[in-house]
C-alpha cells in the first residue's frame, strides 16, 4: 500500500464546513476487546454527532472485532493503513507474550507506538472532516455531543500551556523535543505546552498536510520518520505543526479535558470508583479506567449500570 501523503489541494486552515462531519477513532488490540465492547455500548448510548466509528487493529485481531460492527461501526485493518514493510512478529525476548513491528525503515517498535501510526494514518482513510480519538478502555458516562470540538469552523485543539516548564515532565519534553524534528521545526524553538490526552479532535486534512509536510521536509514516507525514534507522541507531533508551523490556524485551543482517567496505582474498589466518578468535573462526560492497571471490566459495567 502506498502510504505517501501528497498536500491536499484544499486549504487545511480554512474554516470548516457549515455542518462538518465528525468520526470517531479507536486503536486497540484484543487483551482490551471487552474494554472496547463496553466503550461502544455506551458511545452509541450518550454519544451525539458521530458520523461514524473506526477501530483499527492489527490483522489478526481483525476477525474477533468485527463482533462490534454496524452501520455505523468499521473495523479497520493495519493492512490498509500502514506499509507492507513494517512487519510484525511474536516477540522471544518476552517468551511470545508481546509483539515486535520490525522493518529496515524503522526502530523496532511496540503496540503502542504502533497504535500511534494508526491513528495518524486514517486520516486518508476517512472521509470526515473531524477525527474525535477514544482510548478503547474509555466509557461514557453522561451524554456527549461532538458538537464540543468545534466553534465558528475551527476545531478544538486540547492544550495544557506551560506545563512541559515544571518538574517531572521529562518524557513528555523528549516527545516534543521530537516532534519539533520530525516537522523540521528549528531545535531553538522549544515547545512548553502539551497536547497529550483522551478524547480529543484533530481535523482531517490538517493531519494529511501535517504528513505531506513531514515527507516534503525528509524526503521519506512519513511512517519511516516517525519511526526512526521510539520516544514519539502522535498527539505532540500534530499539537506541535498546528501551533508552530500553521500558527494556530483552523484551530482553537482549551485545557479542559472531557475525560477524567485514573491513570496509574491499584484497580479502585466499589466506593473508590463512585467516588472518582463522583468526583467528575461539570464538563468531563466519560471515564478511563487505564487497562494494564486491572479493574475488573464487569465491575465496571455493573458500577456504571450496564449490568
């Protein structure tokens, strides 16, 4: 598959249409498939606006989450987004519990990087004007309508200015730091802000310009830049064009996240989670419960009334 971008004879800071079209993204692989069940659920349940909904995984997950499509609802394959020559494989060092992506283009490169390159890339695959991005261990919790991520045709961008300045922050000055390179943004032109969270927007066509951008700057297919460093943010990168190279045009920004998501620690206990939900700031509509932490997804379900 050819995955070179070529810029969009369109204007990708124009603003957007009348009336734009809004999908949703998912990138998840089958340990979080019940995750993704439960995201779904209550996406179609309290989620307005959604043209359409993409989860992209790898081939061989393929089959098991195709359970969750609809009318409105594509499982998207790896195949169709990424090149053929970044190839994946059971890793030994890890007795074949965890997959390597492997290829002479790129480092090797783990499921969460990969996830990355994914979300980029349906960009060319889509055909909405807005790309909402879910964690597949997300659930909402109050009603939602995408409308949130746009006001007089531009789309919100989620930043947190400054803060890459205070203390413990170093992974995210290293993902930033890199994404200033691989848009060939000057080293001395230093980014504070950060763009990292979940349910955020990004526009279609900035992200395909964003791509032409850094294969115009390179010279290579976009994949293979990204993936020369392991230690890369998809969100830092885009964060980083639209406000350092198209200087915050088409966009606007805002701070608040409408996701509250219990990022790290012990699975929390039936009064801990209605606390954390309890907890919600007025406009946050869903909840994370970060999957390699260990809640029980049907204490989950039961917990938000599901079951």
């Amino acid at each position: 598959m050819n995955t070179r971008f070529l810029p969009d004879t369109a204007d990708d800071t124009a603003v957007l249409p009348q009336t734009p079209t809004a999908a949703v993204v998912t990138a998840s692989y089958a340990p979080d498939f019940e995750r993704c069940r439960l995201l779904c659920e209550t996406l179609d349940r309290h989620v307005s606006g959604v043209a359409h909904h993409y989860i992209l995984v790898e081939h061989r997950d393929v089959a098991l989450f195709r359970q969750l499509e609809n009318s409105r609802r594509t499982v998207v394959d790896e195949h169709d987004l990424l090149p053929r020559w970044l190839r994946v494989f059971d890793d030994p060092m890890s007795l074949f519990r965890r997959r390597l992506w492997l290829s002479f283009k790129t480092q090797p490169l783990r499921g969460w990087h990969v996830q990355q390159l994914r979300r980029i890339a349906i960009a060319v695959h889509a055909g909405e004007d807005v790309l909402v991005f879910c964690d597949s261990d997300v659930a909402f919790v109050k009603p939602f309508d995408l409308n949130a991520f746009w006001h007089d045709g531009k789309v919100r961008l989620f930043r947190r200015d400054g803060v890459l300045s205070n203390e413990g922050h170093d992974e995210h000055r290293i993902w930033s730091r890199n994404a200033g390179s691989v848009l060939g943004i000057d080293p001395s032109e230093v980014s504070t802000h950060d763009y990292i969270s979940t349910l955020i927007a990004w526009r279609r066509q900035t992200v395909t310009a964003m791509c032409a951008q850094i294969e115009k700057v390179h010279g290579r297919n976009w994949v293979e830049v990204i993936g020369s460093a392991r230690r890369f943010s998809e969100c830092m990168i885009y964060g980083r064009y639209v406000d350092d190279v198209l200087q915050g045009a088409g966009h606007f920004h805002g701070s608040e996240e409408f996701c509250r998501v219990h990022w790290t620690g012990e699975a929390l206990s039936d009064d801990e989670f209605r606390s954390f939900v309890a907890a919600m700031a007025p406009r946050q509509v869903a909840i994370g419960m970060q999957s390699f932490i260990g809640t029980d997804i049907r204490r989950i379900r039961r917990l938000i009334g599901l079951d």
